[in-house]
C-alpha cells in the first residue's frame, strides 16, 4: 500500500518544514563553529558574536524597536511572558487580560493571584473569539500596573485589536504586554503602533526558526521597572559579583541558544527574500480556503471569525459530535493530514467557545510552505469523515 504525503497542518504548534537554509545553517554550526556566545575571543566565536548581534538587528527591525539591545533572546515563549509577567508585577497589582490567553500567560498570572500578591481580571469574548477594546478600559482600575493580551488567538485564529488596547493602556499609565506566538512573522507588528512596553514570541512558529529560543522586547519605559528571574554568568562585567544592569545583558544569564539563534539568523533572511507582505497573504488565502471549504459541509461547526480578514493562520472546528481527538486520528492514518485536537492549552477559550464537554476542538493551521492543494485535500478528508459523523 503506498503511503501518503504527509499534509502537515499544525503549523501554530511549530513550523514544518524550515526553510532549507535554516537546516544548512544548524548543521555548519554544529559541526564547524561550536562556539559559545559572548565567551571567548578565537576567531570561530567572533564569527558566533557577528550571527548573535546580526540575528538582534534583524529582530529590531521586524518588531521596529529603536534599538537592538532592546531584543532579549530566551528559552522559548513560555520564559519570555514569564520574564515579563514575574519582572513586572509588584505586591498589590492588578492586571487586566482576557480569556482567549494561552495558558502561558494565564498561568504565571493565575500563581501570582493564589498567592494572593496581585489580583486580575479577565476581560470575555464573543462567539467570534474577539474582544471588546471598550470593556478593557471597564476593566481598568488604579491599581492596574499591567494589561497583558496575546495578538492572535491559537484556538480561533482572531485578531484582537492590539493597538486600541495599547492606547487604553497607556493612557491609564499601564504597562502593556502582547503575546505575539502566532502573529510573529505572520504580519506586521509595530510596537510604537501599538505602544506595546513588552512583546514576547517565539522563535520556532511564524519565524520558522528551530525550537528553545524566545524573544522578548523589553521598552525602554520599562528597562528600570522590569527584574531579571535569573542571574548569573553574562560574559560581560565579569568582574563583579552582581548582575548587569545593562540591555540586554541583564536578562540573559547563562549560555544562550547558539544553534536556535543560528537558525533563527537563516530564516529571517528567508522571511526578508521573500518578505512578509508576501508570507501573509500566503496564510490569508490558505485561511479562507478552509474556512470556505468547511463552511459547504452542512456536519462542520467552525469557531472564531469565519473571516479571513480577522482570522489568519488557524481555524478550528468540530465534526458533528466526534470527539476532536478521534477526529485527529482518522485524519491523520486515514488520510495524512496533521492537524491539533484538544484544548490547545487555552481552557478559559473553550470555556468561552462553550466546546470543553466536547473536549476542545480540531485545529487546522497553515505554514508558508502549505499549499492550495493540501487545503483541498484537508477538506475533502474532513467531508469525507462528516458523512459518518455521529
């Protein structure tokens, strides 16, 4: 029996495949570099330093920070909203977010709030998955330190509207953090446009870049307020015994992730070929290929916007009343189709959504390397199932 093609369509968990370059890149360091960043001065470390430095300037451009420094490198997304998160709150704050977070950002507030050192609100959505920018500013208190929203959802695909948030925020003299793990290389984000103080992503999704590395911009307005979680060995001010107080230093203790900056320094270069106009109407239109294909199979619920200009990259939905993880497994050894079931670490969105008893929903997302004719496939394999949905 002759295998499929594999049809990989859970690009909002990684990418797959990288861009060719990304893996030449890996590879040549492993092998011909090896070198630790920021350590040593022989000329294989030199050349780590350039690619370090370079990959900063590349992420300072995409993001439109002032400066470089203003790029801190992390362990992943997870440690870049819990740099923010944990660095920025004080005993007695409040924080406004809402409930489509993922649950690495609900998770660090929902600790701090049972230890009782800060309370928070969770501003709700509609059917849609969007929010309300006027019930932010309700939310809004004088204690309010921080407002804390992702850009789009990984559960529905919405985009939420980051830049009249970030004016509620700063004009109640908050400080402002957008979650941008599944916007980040996918379209523009500005953060003198949305005013945004923190901005934390990942390297390995939209950035198509390889896995354990994050990225947090850190404002300037924020630079004094902002504590490091770890301290430690920076490779710089090395006579003393105590953290640099200096960007990005201060926040990057301990070795960083060379492999994961290399190969993150060759897939901005692809993102800068080919541009990222071009990468997102690409996800645009594979995004309205589902949502239109799903919506003439009378089983199919989809949830979010249904609307290709206010959803990219994602689209869940729930066949009849297939439980979404045998829906998962169908497609995938019947018809080698890749996709997410589940709750999608987001529990408070599929509270909202209203598909918790179901057991979430079944996620479809689509790469820069997805095309029209594995959508089409998708679908088919989707109807296909439908006629004996339950």
């Amino acid at each position: 029996m002759e295998k499929k093609q594999r049809i990989y369509l859970d690009n909002a968990a990684t990418s797959w495949p990288k861009p060719a370059a990304v893996y030449t890149a890996t590879d040549a360091y492993q092998r011909d570099l090896g070198a630790p960043a920021g350590r040593s001065n022989y000329q294989q470390a030199d050349e780590v330093q350039r690619t370090v430095a370079r990959t900063r300037h590349q992420l300072a451009r995409l993001l439109g920070a002032t400066a470089p420094e203003q790029v801190v490198f992390t362990s992943g997304g997870t440690g870049s909203l819990n740099q923010a998160i944990h660095g920025c709150l004080r005993l007695g704050d409040h924080v406004v977010t809402t409930v489509a977070e993922h649950n690495s950002l609900l998770r660090p507030l929902r600790y701090l709030e049972e230890q009782g050192r800060i309370t928070v609100t969770r501003v709700g959505c509609g059917t849609s998955g969007q929010i309300d920018p006027s019930e932010v500013r309700q939310a809004m208190t004088s204690k309010t330190r921080l407002v804390a929203m992702l850009h789009v959802s990984n559960v529905t695909g919405a985009v939420q509207p980051v830049q009249e948030v970030g004016q509620i925020a700063r004009e109640a003299e908050a400080f402002y953090l957008i979650d941008v793990a599944q916007s980040l290389g996918h379209t523009p984000i500005q953060v003198a446009d949305c005013q945004a103080d923190l901005v934390a992503g990942s390297g390995h999704k939209g950035l198509m870049g390889p896995l354990g590395l994050g990225v947090l911009y850190v404002g300037e307005r924020i630079q004094a307020e902002l504590e490091p979680l770890v301290q430690g060995g920076t490779g710089t001010e090395s006579e003393l015994d105590q953290q640099p107080a200096g960007m990005p230093e201060k926040y990057e203790s301990g070795n960083l992730n060379v492999v994961g900056i290399v190969g993150l320094a060759a897939a901005l270069d692809h993102l800068q070929e080919v541009g990222l106009a071009v990468v997102e109407q690409h996800l645009r239109d594979r995004t309205a290929e589902l949502i239109e294909g799903f919506s003439g199979i009378a089983e199919v619920r989809q949830y979010g916007p249904s609307d290709a200009a206010r959803q990219l990259g994602v689209v869940s939905i729930n066949i009849g009343q297939y439980d979404p993880q045998e829906a998962a497994t169908i497609l995938d050894q019947a018809y080698s189709v890749q996709t997410r079931a589940g709750l999608h670490c987001a529990p408070l969105m599929h509270r909202a959504l209203e598909t918790l008893p179901q057991g979430g929903t079944l996620r479809f997302s689509p790469g820069w390397f997805t095309t029209a004719e594995e959508i089409q496939v998708a679908v088919q394999a989707v109807a296909e199932i439908a006629k004996s949905a339950p």
